[in-house]
C-alpha cells in the first residue's frame, strides 16, 4: 500500500501527527472553554488561570518542535490514495484554523473591559496570541499538505 515509504518513516510521521493533534485539541478545547465563560460573564474581565495559559503554552511550543521537526527530517506518506480522506483532512484544516481565527476575537472581546493593562502585559498577551495562531496555522497546514498527497495520483 505504501511501498514508497519506509515503515519507519511512516511510523515517525504517524506519532508526529498524533502530537500536533493532540496539541491542537489542548489549544482548540482551551478555546471552548473560554468561549463558555466568556458567553456566561459577557462584558466581565476574567482572569487567565495559569494553568491554561501553561497548558496552551506547552501545547502550542511542542507542536512547533513536531512541525519543524516533520518539516526537516520526515517526509509525508505518498503511495496511497484516498480523495475522500483527502477532502476531509483539506477540510478538518480550514476548520481548525477557523477557530483559531475566533481565538483572535476572543482575544479582544475578552480583555475589552480589561484596556488599563500595562503596555508590557499588553505585548506579553499579544506575542502569545501569535504565536498560537503560528501554531495553529502550522498543524492546519501539515494537514492540509497530507490531504493533498492523498488525493495525487499514485507514482507508477
């Protein structure tokens, strides 16, 4: 099935993905959960528990290190090809960014209430809603880069 491939390689890329996602779900289910509290407390400013803000953290810094380590050293899976998964994976991609994108609102409409932070605080909590977003869009294009090489025509 994917005789181009290595075993090896293919078992490096599979537990890669499966990092990226897991560390994408930890990003993504943070979201929600703010998503919640920001609906139930609208116009309130709520304090970012530190364990959240570790948590997305860790996730969004172990993530990268997955990416740009796929990116380098381990190609993606070719020799198989399944264009239903092709689209479901181009099309879980732009999902996911889309709520990465809402967490950008969020961002705003959460801290609204919240304009008197110190200009330093302020930079501190936009470099880290970046480099969440970078992290985000990096998962969402592996996957869209792995729905594309599902849906070329297998190497004769």
């Amino acid at each position: 099935m994917l005789a181009a491939m290595s075993d090896r390689y293919l078992r490096r890329y599979a537990m890669l993905l499966a990092a990226q996602t897991a560390c994408a779900s930890v990003v993504l289910a943070n979201i929600h959960a703010v998503f919640r509290i920001l609906i139930e407390n609208i116009g309130t400013p709520n304090a970012s528990a530190p364990m959240t803000v570790l948590q997305i953290l860790a996730a969004a810094a172990l993530g990268q290190a997955c990416y740009w380590y796929r990116l380098r050293k381990v190609p993606i899976p070719t020799g198989y090809r399944n264009i239903v998964l092709g689209h479901l994976l181009a099309f879980a991609s732009r999902l996911g960014f889309i709520f990465g994108g809402a967490l950008f609102s969020l961002y705003f409409l959460r801290h609204a209430p919240m304009l008197t932070l110190a200009p330093l605080d302020i930079a501190w909590r936009g470099a880290l809603l970046i480099a969440v977003l970078f992290a985000l869009y990096c998962y969402t294009l592996e996957l869209e880069r792995l729905g594309g090489a599902l849906q070329l025509p297998p190497k004769p």
